[in-house]
C-alpha cells in the first residue's frame, strides 16, 4: 500500500457491502452544518451503526447534544447511511448553501451518491459525504466548471485537483502525527494576519464549497467528456521531488501567478512561482510588481494573457450561469462611499476605525497582489493580511482579488468622500488560472502542456491503478 493510500482512513472497516471500490482512496467531504437537516434517501440504505435498513424522506436534528431522527432519539454519537448498491442508490440534501460568503451565495437541493454521515459538531449536525476519490473527481470539474469543456482542459483539471486533494490528506495527516500547533493567524496592536487553508477542518478530509474545492454532488450534469477526462487520467498526480504537488488554482490569475508562500504558510514551493500567462511567460521577466510603481502600472493596463479574454465559448467552459453573472474578472474596478466603507470595515473587523483616511499598500507579492494592507482612520490604524483576508473585508462577501490600487476623491477636510480601488484578476493567482487554462485548450494545447505551463519542473506520475 503506498502512502497515499496510508494517509486516507478505511470509513467502513467492518462494512462487507458491494458500496466501495476499496482499491482507491475514500474520501469525506463536509458538505453542510445546521441543527436540522431534511434528507431523502433514494434506495436501500444500511444504517452503519445498528444494521437497520432505510429509504426515503428523513429529518435528523441535534438538540442539546443528543440526535433524533424522524422524531425518535438516536442513542449513538453519530449516524451513518451506507447505500446497499452505490451503483443504483442517491441521496438528496436539502437546502445546502453554496458560494459561501461570495456574491453569488444562494440556497440548493443536492444530489449525491455515496455515503451519508452526521457528525456533532458544536451545536450543529455536520453532514458529510463519503465516496471514493475519483468519483469526486467527476463531480469537482463538473461543479468548478462547465461539463461541455474541451478535453485537454478536463484533464488538466482531474489530475490537480486530484493532485491538491491528495496533498492536503497528507499534510493533515503528517500535521497529526508531528502534534506542531498549526498556526494561521499573527495579531497584535498593529497588525492582523492570517490565511485560510484546509486545514480547518477537522471532521472530514475537505469542505464542498470554493474554500477547498467546489464539489456539488452529482446535482451539476456531468457528461461522457468529464468522466474520459477523469478516467484517462486514473491516478494520476503532479510530482516535484518525490512529494505529489500542492496545486492550486483560481479562475483568472490577471495576467501574472503568484506564489504559494504569498496567500498562504511561508513555505516556499518551486513548482509555483510567478510568470506571466502567456505562451513566452516562463522566458520573459515579469514586472517587479513587489515596487509600487511597476505594480500599479499593471494593474491600470490591459496587458496580453491566455486569460484576458471575453471569448464567451471560452468563458461558457470555466464560468458556470452564476459565475457569469460577473465578468469584469480581469480588470474591475469597486467604488466606496466614505460613511459605506467605514461601516463595512466596522462589520467585517469589529474595530472602529472612524472616517477612512487611506488604504496603503505594506507589501505585495510578485503577482501585485497584496499581502499586507495598512487601513488609516481617525480612530484605528491596522495592518491586515494575507491576501484572503485582504479580499473578506474590503468586500460584503469576496473582493475579486487583492491585486488592486486606491484612489480617492471629493476630498473634505483631508477625508477623502469617495474610495475608489481598480483590481486585476478573481482569486488568488496561485498555481492553474482557470480561464488562462481554457484558452490553451481552445487553442489546441495538451493537457501535458497546460500543467508543464503552469507547474513549472512538475512531473506526471500514476499512484495507483484501477
């Protein structure tokens, strides 16, 4: 057994049903968190704990640490519903939230095959969706894009997302066994600084929504293409040194990528730096966007790359219908009103920091993004960072990016009314840009091509077979 195979847990180790393929790696995702949940189990379905068979509409609640269902208390700690035959069976989520804190967050129905399990977690049931890996695959590159797709593009997307989520297993795993405190915050008087990463989970392997990887069952249609893609690429991981590559990706990188040590822990990854996404990028020098100057000047222009783009054929491949209800990705601009501003960031920190004098800029990453930003009032002056952070509270729900200059108008009093910031790209730059990516497929490049250009000295490996 390899070590991917030693960091993912057997779920079911005395289960003798036909429901898993155990020659892969299973995997639980946590796909909604409230006091009461309605299901509905469409076929035969084996309660894990007591044997008991089950189909059809449920309701399970948690109340005063004790679950019920239908009514009837339940006397085990947690509650698991296995399918007899995971071929033929589904089950349906009620009302799960997506696009959590993002401008698009909206309430759905969700299909999805596999195992069902709720777990306490403080004073909410945690629903959690356990299958195996490569069927997760079919349904992340379905969620994160459009099942219609090219091919090379769908390849790409199986083997990093199969890639990122077999890192972060491990990375838990190893995080586990060293017992280290993982730390993802730094504050002080001055300075508020953290980063978010899946290590915040702490019940299942990753969350269903885009603060891991978007993963919406099998309620988005699939198609013959993706399950190819998937199929074709069984296994099959990114590599750098022996270790399967942390591989990011965000939807539009803005011309240039960032590096991983910028959004998330300083560690350093060779296999993501920055360059320019364009078919010369890796032998043209990106512009210092470290010096304020240089960055600013990118970020008001306009400049050549794989994902500046408003080809909608293109765009129709990544951007699902409520991810095209914005467009203004690569270049956007958001406009604040003095008193708008003030109050947003009040809500979003929970400091004071009077009228907004200025927002400047304390460092940037090779990408132009900001690490850190300096927010100036007349009551407070704070330091925050990293770039997610950056992105949650300058925004009611998630600023496209934190690759952006501040201007300011109708001044009073040296208090500026109007607070205008122009930003560069949607996401954090890191690894994959999704639409960069699409156009490359669109314009006949092969998969092998599309990681070796945003992977920089990765190898392609098979972990494991069928």
């Amino acid at each position: 057994m390899t070590k991917v195979f030693k960091d993912f847990a057997n779920p079911f180790p005395n289960f003798k049903g036909r429901s898993f393929n155990m020659n892969q790696p299973q995997l639980k995702i946590g796909i909604m968190a409230e006091t009461e949940i309605r299901f509905c189990l469409n076929g035969e379905y084996t309660q894990f704990e007591n044997g008991t068979i089950c189909s059809g509409k449920q309701v399970i609640r948690l109340e005063d640490g004790k679950i019920s269902l239908n009514g009837l208390p339940f006397d085990q700690p947690d509650l698991t519903f296995i399918p007899l035959n995971a071929n033929n069976c589904s089950f349906e989520l009620s009302d799960v939230t997506i696009g959590v804190q993002f401008h698009w967050e909206r309430k759905e129905d969700q299909l999805f095959k596999g195992a069902l399990q709720f777990l306490p977690e403080g004073n909410k049931l945690q629903a959690i969706n356990i299958l195996p890996l490569e069927d997760y695959l079919i349904s992340v590159i379905s969620s994160e894009m459009s099942a219609t797709s090219s091919l090379e593009l769908l390849k790409a997307h199986a083997v990093i997302s199969r890639s990122w989520l077999i890192a972060q297993v491990v990375k838990g795993s190893d995080l586990r066994a060293s017992k280290v405190n993982y730390q993802t915050i730094h504050q002080t008087k001055e300075e508020y600084i953290r980063w978010y990463d899946r290590e915040d989970h702490q019940l299942f392997d990753v969350c269903a929504d885009d603060h891991c990887q978007r993963y919406q069952g099998i309620t988005r249609q699939s198609s013959n293409l993706v399950e190819r893609a998937v199929t074709d690429t069984f296994g099959m991981v990114l590599m750098f040194e022996g270790q399967v590559c942390d591989a990011r990706f965000s939807k539009s990188c803005g011309g240039a990528t960032e590096t991983f040590e910028k959004v998330w822990e300083p560690e350093v990854h060779p296999y993501l730096q920055t360059f320019y996404d364009t078919p010369e990028g890796h032998i043209r020098d990106v512009p210092v966007l470290t010096n304020e100057r240089e960055a600013d000047k990118w970020i008001r222009s306009s400049p050549d790359a794989f994902c500046n783009t408003t080809d909608h054929k293109v765009l129709s491949q990544v951007l699902n219908d409520y991810d095209q209800e914005t467009m203004d990705f690569y270049r956007w601009k958001v406009t604040f009103g003095q008193s708008e501003l003030s109050e947003l960031l009040l809500r979003k920190t929970g400091f004071d920091f009077g009228l907004i004098i200025g927002i400047q800029p304390v460092e940037r990453g090779n990408s132009g993004r900001l690490v850190k930003m300096k927010i100036i009032g007349t009551k407070k002056t704070l330091t925050v960072g990293k770039e997610l952070e950056i992105r949650k509270i300058l925004s009611n729900s998630h600023l496209y990016s934190s690759a952006f200059v501040v201007d300011y108008e109708e001044w009073s009093d040296n208090i500026p009314g109007k607070i205008i910031l122009t930003g560069a790209g949607w996401g954090h730059g890191v690894g994959l840009c999704q639409i960069g990516a699409a156009m490359m497929g669109e314009k006949g490049y092969a998969h092998e091509e599309i990681l070796k250009h945003y992977f920089v000295g990765a190898e392609l490996e098979k972990r494991y077979e069928r």
